[in-house]
C-alpha cells in the first residue's frame, strides 16, 4: 500500500514537471498559448475592427481598429494590423522585430509605437510567452487592411476618435 502511495507521487511530479516545459513556437500549443495571452492581455480591444463601437469583428481578428485615440498635443492613433499580411500588417517583420517593438515600443523603421500601446507590461514577458505571441500572430490569416492615421496634433481625422484627458488638462474643443 505504501508503494502505491509513492508511485503517485512520483507520478504527480513527473507531471508537474513534464507540465512545466517551454512550449516550442512552432508547435500548435505554442499558437494556442499565444492566442491566450493576447485575449487577456486585450490586444482585440485596440487591434480588432469593430472592438471599441461594440460589435468586433472576430472574423478579422487582429486585422486593425477603425477606432483611433486622441492624446492631446500628440495626435490620434488607431491600433493596427496585427495579422502576417505583407503589406498592411506584420508579415514583413521579422520576429525580432515583433519582440523588440512589443517590449521596446520601437518599430523597425524606427517610430515609436503611441502611448497607448502598453510594451512596458510586456517588456518582462518571458522569452516562451513572446514566442508564442509570435506564433498566433503568424497563424492568423493575412487580412490587408490598412487603418487610418496617426494622425499629428491638429490634423484632421477621417475616423471615430476617442479622447484621452487627463484629469485637470484643458482640451480645446471640448465639451
């Protein structure tokens, strides 16, 4: 009986262990993995089409809002496309420069990414989340959708703006 005992629990370990494993990026864990993170850490809210006027369009994941954030003095912003299209999307970046803009906030051209974009939080992400946030943004299908903006300091938008205020500015314009 007392073997029993212990053989489960070594087999509880074993599990516990064999559990704990990186996950390979390539693998269909890894994308699984990685469509997870990105729904809890909210990329469809700022990168999905639709998100922000309450009616996303899962369909075109990822595939970039029509919604765009006011900060004063800096301009407006829409999140982009986040899908592997070569044009309008990801899909001419490399992995390491999807890794280093997510916990940079700098794109490969050089830009920073808006202040809305939070790479802070993501600059810490272990190296097996980041790869697995790479992979599922890899297995999406390319949508080519190119979003509005940025848009600088007093131009003009041709979408849905949203205005973030902080708390004691004056915003001209507003109500």
């Amino acid at each position: 009986m007392r073997f029993f005992g212990f053989a489960n629990g070594v087999l509880v370990a074993a599990l516990a262990v064999a559990s704990a494993q990186p996950v390979a990026a390539g693998s269909g864990d890894a994308v699984e993995h990685g469509r997870y993170l990105t729904e809890m850490m909210g990329c469809n809210d700022c990168h999905t089409p639709g998100y922000f006027l309450g009616k996303p369009d899962m369909a075109h994941r990822l595939s970039g809002s029509e919604v765009a954030f006011e900060i004063p003095g800096m301009g407006a912003f829409a999140g982009p496309n986040l899908t592997p299209d070569k044009a309008t999307g990801l899909g001419a970046w490399s992995d390491a420069e999807i890794d280093r803009a997510m916990r940079t906030g700098v794109r490969p051209d050089g830009r920073t990414l808006a202040p809305s974009m939070p790479w802070r939080s993501f600059a810490s992400m272990s190296e097996e989340d980041m790869a697995a946030i790479i992979a599922y943004l890899r297995s999406l299908p390319a949508v080519e959708r190119k979003v509005p903006g940025p848009f600088g300091p007093g131009e003009t938008s041709d979408t849905f703006v949203m205005r973030i205020v902080p708390p004691g500015a004056v915003v001209s314009g507003a109500p």
